[in-house]
C-alpha cells in the first residue's frame, strides 16, 4: 500500500520515466512481507534496457523490474533504497520521510 506522494510526484515521475530517463519515486509503503520497512522508491525508465543497465551497476537483477505498463521500475527498499539513492543524489525525500517516521 503506498501513500504520500502529491499528484505532482506521480506526474513528474512518469514523464521522466516515459522520457526515458532513470526516475525516482520514494513514498511511504506498507507491506506485510516487509513490517521493518516504511518507504520505497520507485527507479522508472521507459527503456527496458536501460533501466537493466542502470540497475546492474548497483547488483540489481533484471528479474527484480516490475513490468507494469510504460512504468518498468525496480522497488528499492531498506539499506539497498539508501545507498543507491544517495549515490545517485535523490536522497531528499527519503531523508524528508525518515523525519517524519522518526526512523534513520
């Protein structure tokens, strides 16, 4: 379940992303299978292999993107979510909801 993203957020996300650009979207998420975790982000990009590419630099598996419609995206979570988005400089929003979780 996700939750706190502006409509903005969305919007911006998937014209990147169908721009064809590696494009993030980090929001407050729920699931069960993952109760430690509070936030996800989203790394989009409308061309497949590109986003292959961009992702096995940071030991992410082709079989990890989620095929959905013109959005393919890997889910980034826990110690995975943090180091990738702080070494592609996106570390804003995360740190924005950790302060409000209260969770670092």
């Amino acid at each position: 379940m996700a939750f706190g993203i502006k409509k903005t957020e969305l919007a911006q996300w998937k014209a990147k992303a169908s721009e064809g650009e590696i494009s993030f979207l980090t929001h407050f998420w729920y699931d069960s299978r993952f109760p430690e975790h509070k936030t996800v982000t989203k790394a989009a990009c409308s061309d497949w292999d590109k986003l292959v590419a961009w992702g096995k630099q940071y030991g992410l598996k082709e079989a990890w993107i989620h095929n959905r419609e013109d959005y393919p995206h890997f889910d980034l979570i826990g110690e995975t979510e943090k180091s990738i988005l702080e070494l592609e400089g996106k570390n804003g929003k995360l740190n924005q909801l950790e302060k409000l979780t209260g969770s670092h």
